[in-house]
C-alpha cells in the first residue's frame, strides 16, 4: 500500500511535506490562514513540550488579528501528539506535532526568515510565504490526497473550508462552543452557528483524505 506523496515523511520532497504540515495545522487549529501565516520558529513563539507530547505555537508579536480584543492578541496555538491507536497507525501519520517537528528540521538548512512557513523551491526559497501561497498549499494537499486515494476532490474545496470542518467535528463530538469559539477566534458563538456549522455527522472528516488507504471510506 502506497504512502505517498505524503508519507514516509523523512523520504518525501519538501514540498508535499509542506503541504501536509500546512494542512494538518489548518484542520487542527481551525485557524484563519493569517493567523496560521504569522506562526513563527522564533525560541520566545515555539514551545515544545519536554516530554514530547506536544507543541505550542505563537504569533510572531507584530501580528494583529482580525478581532482586535484582549482576548483574541499573541493566542497561541496548543498541539497535542496523536498517541490513540488506530489501524494501521493512522493516528501517527495524522498526527501534527509529528509532521511540524519534521518541516521544521526540514527546512532548518535553507531558512531565511523566522516565520513558519516559508517557500520550500524557485527564487524565494527560505522566504517568507505569502497568506495566498499558504491557501493554495492546503488546497493542495486535499487534492493530491484524494487523487492518491482514487477519489475525485469534493467541489468548490477552498482553505477557509477547513475552518467549518475543524469547528463541526469539534461540535458533534461535544467540544463546548465556548471553546470552540476561542480556538477559531470568533467574537461571538453566531459566527460558528450562522456561517460555519455544517452537518457532518453522515460524512468522513477531511482529515481522513491523508490516511494511506485507496478504500472508500465566510469569512
């Protein structure tokens, strides 16, 4: 069975490893993707947890969300390694702290910017990545990974639809909507309820297009 063009991470090229780390954060974090552009590897924005079992990741200190309030500056984004089983060790190739710690010993040697993601090929390689080159990197990624998997892409994919997929799992599998209100950086619980909740109890979650498996399965 065929990994690729995501997995074995430590033998892909930097560019699907790119694109797989962009996409893992975005479906995990449910943040906007300026928010996700701002992340920075700078020691006082990137903590790894001692043990292992995480990360936790800061915007770089200029960076100004959409909503201006106390509660939304510098958050910062809290990961936690997958360690449930599953089969096949899906959870492991699924699992963000992972696939970071791999981009960014990846990209150590040509880095030329603090910011997370940077250009991974051409001219601008080691630079800074623009918020529209991100978005088409995580578009990308789904593609690619339902090619792989023999399936056609769902209509319409953009990067802002891994906001409303994060945020609708997160609510059917009873995460309080407080919380998730405050991992989406919305002022207030409306914005989820009138924009982005969508039904996804009779669907896959689209992380579930990374698994290595031909099988069915407003901003």
């Amino acid at each position: 069975m065929s990994l690729l063009p995501f997995e074995p991470l430590t033998q892909v090229g930097l560019k699907w490893l790119s694109m797989k780390v962009a996409f893992l954060l975005a479906i995990t974090s449910a943040k906007r993707v300026g928010e996700l552009q701002a992340l920075s590897v700078a020691e006082t924005c990137l903590r790894w947890n001692p043990d292992g079992s995480g990360v936790v990741l800061w915007p770089n200190v200029a960076f100004l969300p959409k909503v201006l309030s106390r509660t939304h500056l510098n958050q910062p984004i809290r990961l936690a390694r997958f360690d449930s089983p599953s089969e096949e060790g899906r959870s492991e190739l699924l699992c963000p702290v992972r696939a970071l710690r791999a981009y960014i010993a990846a990209t150590a040697g040509i880095r030329q910017s603090e910011q997370l993601f940077v250009c991974h090929g051409g001219p601008n390689r080691g630079c800074a990545l623009s918020k529209q080159r991100l978005s088409h990197w995580v578009v990308d990624a789904i593609t690619h990974a339902y090619g792989a998997s023999g399936r056609p892409p769902p209509s319409g994919v953009r990067c802002h639809s891994t906001r409303s997929i994060a945020t609708s799992w997160a609510a059917l599998r009873g995460v309080p909507l407080e919380a998730i209100c405050a991992a989406a950086s919305w002022a207030t619980p409306g914005t989820f309820t009138r924009f982005y909740r969508i039904n996804v109890a009779d669907h896959c979650p689209m992380a579930a297009v990374l698994r290595p498996s031909s099988a069915d399965s407003k901003e």
